[in-house]
C-alpha cells in the first residue's frame, strides 16, 4: 500500500494507515491548542480537528478527500 491519498482512500482494509493519520490529528490538535494559548472553545479550527477525531474514535469514520487536504493544510499551518 503507498502513501498517496487515493491509495489510502481506496482502501477498505488499511485500518493501521487510519490509526496513524489519526495519531496525527491528535498530534496536530495539541500543537493548534499550544499554538493558540488561550484560545475560544468555539475556534473552527480547533473545533475542526477534534470533531474528526472524535467521529473517528465513535464510529472509524474515516476521512474524505476534502477532509484529508484541509487537514493537510493545518498540519503545514500548525507544525
């Protein structure tokens, strides 16, 4: 399996490849957290990440396309 978005989306069974993309997304929430200081519960983007995670960790829902590029571009934004 590579490293590419298609190849990840495209996979039904890549569930370690999703456990790591969501290991970085709770990587990438504490660095927006640290980055912002005191921040407004109600940041979007704060807000953002942590519901991704949060649906990820209820029901392994996984990331779209879309959701993938915007969290590729706070991970630039916020590492």
């Amino acid at each position: 399996m590579g490293n590419r978005l298609v190849d990840i989306l495209d996979t039904e069974d890549g569930l370690e490849k999703w456990k790591q993309i969501f290991a970085k997304m709770n990587i990438l929430l504490v660095h927006m957290e640290s980055k912002k200081g005191n921040y407004d519960i109600d940041d979007p983007e704060i807000r953002w990440v942590s519901d991704r995670i949060e649906y990820w960790n209820s029901d392994k829902r996984k990331l779209n396309k879309n959701e993938m590029l915007t969290a590729n571009l706070y991970w630039k934004k916020y590492k």
